[in-house]
C-alpha cells in the first residue's frame, strides 16, 4: 500500500534552512510508523505544515529524513483572521494537488494544524481510507489544552468559549463585548467543522479511553468506528531500576507548558524542602516565567529542550518519572518509556494515566493538582526502597510500535479500496455516517 500520513510538522533537512532540535512525540510516532511500515513492505510518505516565514507561502519540496520520504508544504502562521487559522483554500487546493500527484491508498491524519478540517473530505473524496489519530484536544481547542485562564479544566470542552481563539485577531477587529461574542461564534463555527470532518474518516484511533470519552462528551465521534490505540515504545527494554536509598532523582520529559501541572511541581517540591530529592526537567531552559519565583532556590536542573530520541539517556540521570499534568495533554508516550526504562512512575490521576499506571502496582497516582498529594507520593518513595523496587519491577505489558503498526495496518487493509477508477478532475466529497461533505459549512 502507498500510505501517506500527514502532520503540521517534522524534523528539517532543508539545505540552508535552520535545523530543528528535535521531533516531537507526534513526530517521532509517525517516523516510527513509517520505518514499521516499510518492514511490512508499504510505502510511507510524511506530508508536513512547515512554519517558514523565510520561503513562499505554499512552497513544496521533498527530502529524505532517516530513510522516510518527507514531502514539506511551507505555511505560514500569520493569520489574518481567527477563522483563517483552520480554513485555508490555499491548503485545500495544495492538499488536493499532491493526493492527485501521489495517489495515496491510505491518509493517515496525526495532526490537522496547518491544513485544516476540510481535507479529510478532500482525501475522502479522493477515494483512498482515511485514519485520524486524535493525539491531543486541537479539534477542541486551539490552543490544546482545555483549560481556562485561571487553569482549571475547562466544563464545557471549548463550547460556548471565548478563549480558545482569544490569541488570535478578528477582522474586523472587535473589543469587549463584541469580542467575546465573535470569538464565540466563530469557536462554534471551527467545533462544527472538526466534528463533521471526524464524521468521515473511516477509523479514529485514540492514545487513551480518557481521551475518546473526552470527544464523545464533546459531542464527536458518534457513529465513528474508533479504536484505542497507544503509540507503542521503541528501544531497549531496560532491567528494572534498583534502589537501596539516599537521594531520589525526579524527572520530568515534556515542556512545563499551561497544562504540564509546573505549578503543582513547584509546590511540592517546596514541601519537600528538606528531603534529599532533587527535579531535573528534559524539555525546558527555565521555569515558565509567571512560576519562576516559585521554583526559585528548589533543587531543580533545566536541561534544556527535550530529544524524545534521547529517552534513555534522559532517563538515566534520573530514577522516578513525574508527570503532574492537569490538561488535556497527553504525555502516555514518556509514561511508557519511563517503564521501559525500568522506572517507576508518579502521575495525576487525569488524562489517562489511570489506564497506563494502577496506583500501587505500576506507580503511585494522586489527585489533580493536588501538591501535598504530589509530596506525599514522592515522600513515600524515598523512605521505602522496597516500594520503589516493586513499583519498578512491577512495570505493565508494553506494546511495541511494530505491534501497534500491525493493528493500524489491520485498519488499512479493511478500508483500503481494492481499486479506483483514475480520475483527473475533483468529483464531490464522499458523504459517510450523515456527515456533511467538506463545504457544506461556509
């Protein structure tokens, strides 16, 4: 099968062009998909939204990154207009291009940021299966991460909202009122879109049950064929860490974004202060600025940006791995090297971690944003080795990426089209399950 997946971004090789540090998780589960693919004797080529104010909007090039062809479609993320951040005809026509140019069998959508809702239709209409993997909440919102401004989660899952889109401008511009009422409007307009475009795909796979519950409560997926599907782990399967005491080594693989739970951290970090611990952060430079007088004077080591190609040498400078979220966001990736690694885990009890952590067995969980929790968790496995030893030794079953790339080609094969009439000129979108066809909505 010829299978093109598709992302808004991917490591750079462009000649001249400044070399990105590292993939991030999406990334690198697609690289991996790729190489497993390639085992199975498919074809997989990445599609990817690159941000370069530097070249022409729409320019097209092709480059090879680790034995993976990479097709890079330069964007750019100046929008004039809230609603221009998911709707670009641009997009749509250039999208359309390379489906007639590479005449895929299977799209395979991983992020939609960059391209916009209406090319799932687009690919549909194409003839060849279409897969979306739901990795985070952008089709729910823009920023992805659900929560309000005062960090709360968000009730009503970016319905009625007039945050989500609040960063972005309004043409023509509004303030007060009028503004919050536009934003919201147009927040409803962007909800439809998504949730009619994810009415089309063939298969949704989704990291987490939580995260599937999350859409469904959202309204979306219904009548959606979804399975629930981890991004697998790839490397080396580490003998279980074994700890007799002394100090006990925090670590933290992510960025300390809004919903990464960096206060609640801090926090705990700050009731330990007397305890032999000390945090080292792989993803970050620096405290966020708004908590860097919270983290002032606690042990903590920044490491800089994180290389998920670097998991294990990351998790050798440390012995527990720490995962405070209180998004949205999901970071089941690094729990599951954490356990690869041979490292126990102390996670929230959100976002799916419940499903990849049972609290006393695999790990230790405490309550959403709940520092004192936090501490006590981190407390207790400092003064119980032996805890920590069968927390480690204990670790879940982990599937691998060529295992989770032999489910999702299950789903290829089963929607993939037998045969197809060539076609040169675009017919009308493919209409499945009573969702609408991509320009239904204006």
């Amino acid at each position: 099968m010829k299978i093109l997946q598709v992302l808004n971004a991917f490591p750079s090789v462009q000649p001249g062009a400044p070399a990105w540090a590292a993939p991030g998780i999406v990334e690198l589960h697609a690289l991996h998909l790729a190489h497993a693919f390639a085992k199975r004797k498919h074809a997989s080529t990445a599609l990817v939204a690159r941000n370069d104010p530097a070249r022409p909007e729409g320019a097209l090039s092709e480059v090879q990154h680790e034995g993976v062809r990479v097709l890079e479609r330069v964007t750019h993320q100046d929008y004039p207009d809230a609603r221009a951040s998911w709707i670009d005809p641009r997009a749509d026509h250039d999208f359309a291009g390379v489906l007639e140019r590479e005449d895929p069998d299977v799209v395979h959508f991983h992020h939609l940021a960059g391209w916009g809702p209406r090319c799932i239709a687009i690919a549909r209409e194409h003839g060849a299966c279409v897969v979306a993997t739901l990795h985070d909440v952008h089709a729910l919102c823009d920023r992805g991460t659900l929560l309000r401004a005062d960090g709360e989660a968000c009730a009503k899952l970016g319905a009625d909202c007039a945050e989500c889109l609040g960063h972005l401008p309004l043409v023509p511009p509004a303030d007060g009122g009028e503004r919050v009422e536009r934003l919201r409007a147009k927040q409803a307009e962007r909800r439809e879109h998504f949730r009619r475009a994810l009415a089309q795909v063939n298969v949704v796979v989704v990291p987490s049950r939580f995260l599937a519950r999350t859409f469904a409560q959202a309204g979306f997926l219904d009548g959606v064929l979804v399975e629930i599907l981890s991004a697998g782990t790839h490397g080396v399967l580490h003998k279980p860490r074994v700890r007799k005491g002394g100090r006990l080594r925090l670590g933290v693989l992510g960025d300390l974004g809004p919903a990464s739970g960096a206060s609640v951290l801090a926090g705990a970090l700050r009731l330990l202060a007397r305890a032999p611990v000390e945090l080292h952060v792989h993803g970050a430079a620096a405290p966020p600025p708004a908590l860097a007088d919270a983290f002032a004077g606690l042990p903590v080591v920044f490491h800089g940006r994180f290389d998920p190609r670097a998991t294990d040498a990351a998790c050798a400078g440390f012995d527990v791995l720490v995962v405070p979220s209180t998004g949205f966001e999901n970071r089941l990736g690094a729990i599951q090297d954490a356990f690869r690694c041979g490292l126990p885990v102390v996670a929230s009890d959100h976002a799916g971690h419940s499903e990849l952590v049972q609290d006393g067995i695999h790990g230790l969980l405490f309550p959403r944003g709940d520092a004192a929790g936090l501490a006590r968790s981190i407390q207790g496995l400092l003064g119980d080795p032996g805890l920590y030893n069968r927390l480690a030794r204990d670790r879940p079953p982990l599937a691998s990426v060529d295992a989770i790339a032999a489910r999702i080609e299950g789903a290829y094969t089963r929607f993939a089209r037998a045969a197809r009439p060539a076609h040169s000129t675009p017919t009308t979108p493919t209409t499945q399950r009573g969702a609408a066809p991509h320009d239904t909505l204006p």
